[in-house]
C-alpha cells in the first residue's frame, strides 16, 4: 500500500514475527520496517528506534507528535487489529454472552488505560463495528493484494 500510495518501490522482506524483524531493525541490518506499535513502542521511547509514522487513520495517543501517514498520503490506513470470532453456527445466545463481556471489558477503565499505554486503541460498537471494519479491510486490501500477486500457498 505504501509503495502504490507514495510511488516507492521499498522491498518486502519477509519474517517470521515481528521479533526477528525487529531485531534486525534494531541491528542495522533492515533500514526500514512496520512494526505494531505494542511490539516497538518501549525501542522508540528508549530512542533505538525512530517512529516515522503511525498506520493508522488518526495519531495514536500513545506518540502523540508522531504523525498518522494519512496526513502525508491521504487515504493511508492499515491497521493490526485483532477480533474475537466464534464457528459460524454458535447459538446466539453463547455470541451475545461473549459479545456482552468483551465490550464490558473493554469499557472497564483500568482496561483502556492499560491498553492505551501499550498504543493500543480498543474499537467501540462490538460485533456490528467489527464487521464493519472487517468488511472495509478487505475493500482496502484486495486490490492491493491482487496487484502484489500475492498468493496463499
């Protein structure tokens, strides 16, 4: 996304996990990489590492003075998130009771300071907002992966 929105042409090199990435980052050895903030926020307020920019839409509250990269390439989005999901065919009683005490924890205010300390923003509006964010995920990266040629092997 980045390379199609900003006409680069930085490589891909793949890892398996973000630690190794970062070690390498933090070695010298990749110049450059996207990393979730909960894995490098410590490196960057330490100073090992430069936040250049936030993938996400707006500024993170947790490196307030680091600009969103939509602010410099309008439209840039892409963000790690991580949903709780049930098999299709659960009883829709067991979703409701999940959904119910997820968004109560998540609206517990010792858990969005913790969470928001570690850079980490908790999506509001429980499984309608998560579709909705699944949904436009998948229209933002689709013809992003099909022009990558991307495949699952």
């Amino acid at each position: 996304m980045l390379n199609r929105s900003a006409g680069l042409q930085l490589e891909h090199v793949p890892y398996k996990g973000v630690g190794p990435a970062l070690t390498d980052m933090l070695g010298g050895q990749v110049s450059v990489g996207f990393a979730s903030l909960p894995s490098c926020l410590e490196f960057v307020r330490a100073g090992k590492l430069v936040a250049l920019g936030v993938s996400s839409p707006k500024r993170s509250s947790a490196l307030p003075d680091v600009p969103a990269i939509g602010e410099v390439i309008p439209g840039f989005a892409g963000e790690l998130w991580v949903g709780l999901f049930a098999l299709h065919g659960t009883p829709d009683a067991i979703t409701k009771q999940l959904a119910d005490d997820v968004t109560l924890v998540m609206n517990a205010p010792d858990a969005i300071a913790k969470l928001t300390a570690l850079g980490v923003e908790p999506l509001r509006g429980g499984p309608t907002a998560l579709a909705a964010m699944l949904k436009q995920d998948i229209a933002r990266w689709e013809p992003i992966v099909k022009a990558s040629g991307a495949r699952v092997d």
